[in-house]
C-alpha cells in the first residue's frame, strides 16, 4: 500500500511540475532561439547591427498571442511557429524579442503567451 500511495505521489508531482504557467527569463533567452528558424537578436545585437547598417527594422513593436499548449513549452513552440510566419511575412530574416508574458485566460488557470517583438531584415 505505502509503494502504490509512493507512485500515485510522485506521478502527480511530475504531472504537476509539468503544468508550469509561466518560464523564467533565462529559459526563454535560451529556449526560443532554438524554436524559431528566423535569426534571434538581442536588443544590443539588434541596436549594432541597424549602428553598422547590417540590419534594418522592417516591423516594431509587432505583438503575437500565441495558441494556448498543454504545456509551457508547446506554448513557446506555438510561439516560435507565429514569430517566424510574422517575420517571412513581413519580408525579413530575424527578429528582437521585446517582451513576453503568460496571460491567465480563464478561472481554472490557463495561460496563454503574449510575446512582443520587432522584424527585422539582415544582411
């Protein structure tokens, strides 16, 4: 009995720790370059690069709500997928993340991720 009560307890902590609603700073810096097949700048990268005329801002302040995942991570995913088709169909090649945040959507907790960010065109 006390090993069944021992599996129920920590499959339900791992469903849960799963369940996040929001990611840290860092794991999206980390996380989202290598989601998106567009070029991701930093806002110091972005800002020399326009300085040495290697880059040119096609859209600012361009804000995607991405579609609600099970998970933090497919929510970043849906994300990466609506930055890319954002920056093709503003005719660039990278992009600046601005901002981002995890929007609850309804009473029982839901999540949804607001991402802001600029397109740009690279050489």
């Amino acid at each position: 009995m006390i090993k069944w009560t021992f599996a129920v307890m920590t499959g339900v902590s791992i469903f849960l720790a799963s369940c996040a609603t929001s990611m840290t700073p860092s794991q999206i810096n980390r996380q989202l370059p290598n989601l998106t097949t567009s070029t991701y700048l930093t806002q110091t990268q972005a800002q020399e690069k326009i300085k040495s005329g290697k880059c040119k801002y096609l859209v600012k302040n361009r804000e995607y709500v991405a579609p609600i995942g099970l998970t933090t991570k497919q929510d970043l995913k849906y994300g990466a997928k609506g930055i890319d088709e954002w920056v093709i169909l503003d005719g660039g090649n990278a992009y600046v993340l601005k901002n981002f945040k995890w929007v609850t959507v309804d009473n029982n907790g839901s999540t949804q991720l607001h991402i802001d960010f600029d397109t740009m065109l690279c050489d």
